[in-house]
C-alpha cells in the first residue's frame, strides 16, 4: 500500500471488504469440510454396521463408532471456535492499525499545513528583506550624494557656518536612520534565520511521520500474511 491509496477511504473500505469475504469464504470451507468429514463418519459406520456378523458386534462397533464420532465432532468443533477467535483477533487487530494509519495521516497533513504557512512567512520575510535592502541602497547612495554636496560646499565657503551646520545636522539624521534601519534589517534576519529553523523541523517531523506510516502499513500486511496462513492452516 503507499501513502495515497492510504489515504484513499475507497482503498480501505474495499480492502476491509476482501478481508471479510475471504474470511467468510475460509470459514465456509471449514465447515465444508467437517461436514464432510462427519458424513464420512456416518458413512463408515454404516459399512460396519452392514457389514457385522452378529447383534453383539453390531452393538459394540455402534457404540465404539458413536463415541468416535462425538469425539471428531468436538475436535473439529474446538478447531472451529479457535479458528473464528482468532480470525476475530486479527480482524480487531487491523481495526486498530486501521485507526492508527488514519491518526498519523492527520498528523502529517497538520504538519503539512504547517509547512505551507511556514514556506509562505518565509518567502513575505525574504520579500521585506530585500525591501529593507532597496531602502537602504538608496539612502547609502543618498548619503555620498549629499557626502559629495557636503565636500563642494566646505571647499567652496568656509565662512558659511550656519549652512554647515545644518548639513552636518541633517547628515546625523541621515546617519541615525541608516542606524536604525541596519538595526531593523538584523532583526529581519534573525527573524528569517528562526523561521528556516522551524520550517526545517518541520520536514524532520514530515520525514519521521512518512516513515512511520511506512512501518504501520508494513505491521499492517505482516497482519495480513499471518491471517492468511492461519486461514489456511
């Protein structure tokens, strides 16, 4: 069985559906069988009791006959009710397996869902990296610009203080939002670097839950090769 026809309820309701016909059909070839074997039975004695000489042998071939019989009807009987235990227990067994497939699926389709809304953050926090990048592209090139302006007009006046100063103020708000804007994009990294980290445990617990089901739906068909041998044994 792989993962999808797991998955599939069809799959599993008609393979429930083999298991009971199969079973059905063992269980009718067993009485089959001891039905035959009683008239066998029955038939033999009737050969003996033909076949006798006298009323005496008769009478102890019915009675050693009779006793035979009941004897090979309780054995097969006994037979009879073991085979259907067991045949109960293994049907209980692969209700159980059944549910836990079923269980770990939905694990693995919550993780997987997971995993989306995981690879979706992921991808908007790369989209406002790259944003914060552009930003700050541009106010670095701002920022030689007005490093180039600043250098003209230091060489062009020394005497124009005021002018300078305003420069030199607007450079250190300048400078301070490149500050914080670097501070802003360490913090988008941290935050991109976290959420790789949890998309990776992520597909860990993915792979481990694939694995998983791997090996319930081996336990599953072991299950299944024992019943048939049971069956037929």
């Amino acid at each position: 069985l792989s993962v999808a026809s797991v998955e599939d309820p069809v799959v599993m309701s008609k393979i429930r559906q083999n298991l009971r016909e199969k079973h059905a059909r063992h269980i009718a070839d067993l009485r089959a069988y001891y039905d035959s074997e009683i008239q066998s039975l029955k038939q033999q004695l009737e050969s003996s009791h033909r076949s006798a000489a006298s009323e005496d042998l008769k009478k102890i071939n019915q009675s050693w006959c009779n006793l035979c019989v009941l004897n090979r009807c309780d054995q097969l009987d006994e037979a009879l009710n073991e085979a259907s235990a067991r045949i109960k227990a293994l049907e209980n067994k692969n209700n159980l397996l059944e549910k836990q497939v079923a269980d770990w699926r939905e694990r693995f389709c919550a993780l997987s869902n997971t995993s989306k809304v995981l690879q979706e953050r992921l991808e908007e926090t790369r989209a406002t990296h790259k944003d914060k990048d552009n930003t700050i592209s541009r106010l670095t090139s701002r920022l030689r610009e007005l490093e180039e302006a600043f250098e003209k007009a230091y060489k062009l006046s020394d005497n124009k203080n005021t002018r300078l100063q305003e420069e030199n103020k607007m450079f250190q708000n300048l400078l301070g939002e490149y500050e914080s804007l670097g501070k802003e994009h360490e913090r988008v990294k941290d935050t991109l670097n976290t959420t790789e980290n949890k998309l990776l445990d992520a597909n860990t617990e993915i792979s481990d839950l694939k694995r998983t089901i791997l090996k319930l739906e081996a336990q599953l068909k072991q299950v299944e090769h024992e019943n048939t041998l049971k069956l037929r044994h």
